[in-house]
C-alpha cells in the first residue's frame, strides 16, 4: 500500500486528494511543521530536499507534488483522472496540470510573500507583481467559467493540482476572489465532491479550506 507522508497544512493534500478520488487505499502519516514552518526531519531522512510532499511504495521513495501524481495516475489509474495522449482535450490537460506547479504557484507564493510585506503597497515592483498574479486569475476565471474543469468537461487531476493557492494557501495570504466568479463556481464543484471532502478531513481540515471564499458568493 502506498504510504503518503503528509505535512499538515501543506500541498502534500493533493496526493491524499488524488488517493481519495481514485478509490485507492493509503497509508497516511500526518506530521506537524516545526516552530520554524520547516518540515520535521523525517522529510530530509526520506528525501535530501526534506519537504512534503514524500510517498513509499514498496522500494520507490518519491518526492515533487506532478512526479508523485503521475507515478500514481500511470501505474494506479487506469486512466483515470486523465485524458490519454491523443483524444480531444489531452492539449489542455497537460497544460494546466503542468502550470500548476510551474507557472501558478511561484506567482502565488510571490503574491502571499508580498502581501505579508508593509512595503508592498509602495513598492512598483510589488505593484507589477500583483498585476502579474491577476493575468493568472483572469486567466483561470475563464477558463472555469467557460468549462466546467479545468481540462474541458471532465475532472481531472490538472483541477487537484491547481487548486492549493485558492485552498489551503489562500487561508494565509489576502486572496480576493469577489472579481472571479468563474473560480468561485469552480472551487464549489470541487467543494461538492465526495472525495474531496473525505482528503480535506483526513488531510486535518475542519472545513473546505476555500469555503471563505464561496461564503461571499
Ligand atoms: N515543488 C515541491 C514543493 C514542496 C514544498 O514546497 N513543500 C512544502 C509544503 S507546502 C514544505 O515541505 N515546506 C516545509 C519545508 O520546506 O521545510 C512540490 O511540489 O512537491
């Protein structure tokens, strides 16, 4: 069974997520964050970056969120959760699957550290960072609200993988979303899943960690 070692409050979700959503058993091991936010030492004993998230499965240690996702999709899937190289929408799949970690990520994260800072509000380079980040949710927001999944009319993993920074991420970080109507509509699909609920609660939430934002809807 594959073990998922899961840091609390911290993208090792998605891999509880997927699990869920694909019907597999796992062995979960939740682990709180040092005072420093830093992952425990397990992490660095399992994998020499030290971060979550990390899976076992028999011999194979796996760390990197897409390297652990595609493992399980292509050897667990059955071709599940994606869509398979040559049928209509296997373009778009593979985009916003990659631009998850790629693109959408490194801007929210820029975007949660800026606004943690006094400065930002002077700052025109903080100003053309935020202008950057809205390109991004602009971009998303049509998409959404011009498909219901990311990947066309299907669920696919790309929606797992994109929706940390609107979750769990956007519970630390002011993430106004009243100007997105089409992720709101997105983030209340997935709230609705099954699946999704069971991952949030064994990944240690009380709540949807977006229902701040549907709560304004
Ligand atoms: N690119 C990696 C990033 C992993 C990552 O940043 N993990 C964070 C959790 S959100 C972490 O372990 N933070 C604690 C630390 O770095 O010590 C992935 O997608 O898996």
């Amino acid at each position: 069974m594959i073990v998922i070692h899961h840091l609390l409050v911290s993208q090792s979700e998605r891999i509880i997520w997927l699990m869920e959503e694909l019907g597999l058993p796992y062995d979960l091991r939740s682990y709180p964050r040092e005072p420093t936010m830093a992952a425990p030492p397990i992490f660095r004993a399992l994998h020499p970056l030290g971060q979550a998230p990390v899976i076992e499965d028999g011999d194979v240690v796996l760390a990197e969120t897409l390297a652990i996702m595609t493992y399980i999709l292509e050897l667990y899937g059955h071709g599940r959760l994606r869509v398979v190289a040559g049928a209509s929408g296997f373009a778009d799949y593979v985009y916003w699957f990659h631009y998850s970690i790629g693109g959408l990520m490194p801007r929210a994260m820029q975007h949660m550290g800026a606004a943690r800072t006094q400065a930002a509000d002077e700052d025109p380079r903080a100003a053309a960072q935020r202008e950057r980040f809205r390109w991004h949710l602009a971009m998303i927001d049509a998409r959404v609200a011009r498909h219901e999944w990311l990947a066309g009319d299907v669920f696919t993993a790309a929606d797992i993988a994109c929706h940390f920074p609107f979750g769990t991420m956007s519970q630390f970080a002011t993430l106004d979303l009243s100007d997105y109507p089409g992720i709101r509509g997105w983030l209340g699909r997935i709230g609705a899943r099954p699946a999704f609920q069971r991952a949030m609660r064994a990944a240690g939430h009380a709540r949807d960690p977006a229902a701040h934002h549907l709560d304004t809807q």
